[in-house]
C-alpha cells in the first residue's frame, strides 16, 4: 500500500488510516450502545474531548515525530552494530 515511504503524500495517507483504524471503531461502538450522544454515561463520546485529543491529534503528532525519529534511531543502531 506503500504507507511506510518518507514522502508527504503517504504520510497523510497514514494519517488518516491511523486515525480511521483508532478512532472510526470507537465512533461506531459508541453510537450502536448508545452513548454517543448521552445514555448512562456522565460524558458521552462526541463530548469526551480527551478521547479526541488522544486520538486526533496524539497519533498525528506520533506519525509526525517519525519522519524525525528514524533516522537517529538508525544511526544508533548502525553504532551498535559496528561495536559488536
């Protein structure tokens, strides 16, 4: 699907995968039980504002970070490699 390349195109489209596969299926159990809207919960999901940080912006922002991270991490591993 070609989701690991370090172009901006496939970033975003991981993205949005990410963010389908983490926060689409909770939308959907929430609204099937009910509690999407209220029901017998103190907050419902639309109103759960930590549940949408973690999940609309903290799996961006991990994706994000990635494009910095990995090659650092790469060169900390070519380091242990050489040492060995």
């Amino acid at each position: 699907m070609g989701l690991n390349k370090p172009d901006p195109k496939s970033i975003g489209l991981r993205l949005v995968v990410l963010v389908v596969i983490s926060w689409l299926p909770l939308l959907i159990l929430s609204a099937k039980s009910g509690l999407l809207l209220g029901g017998t919960v103190q907050i419902p999901f639309l109103h759960d504002f930590v549940t949408h940080t973690r999940f609309l912006i903290s799996i961006p922002l991990l994706v994000i970070a990635e494009r910095v991270i990995a090659p650092k991490v790469r060169l900390v591993i070519r380091h242990f490699y050489l040492r060995v």
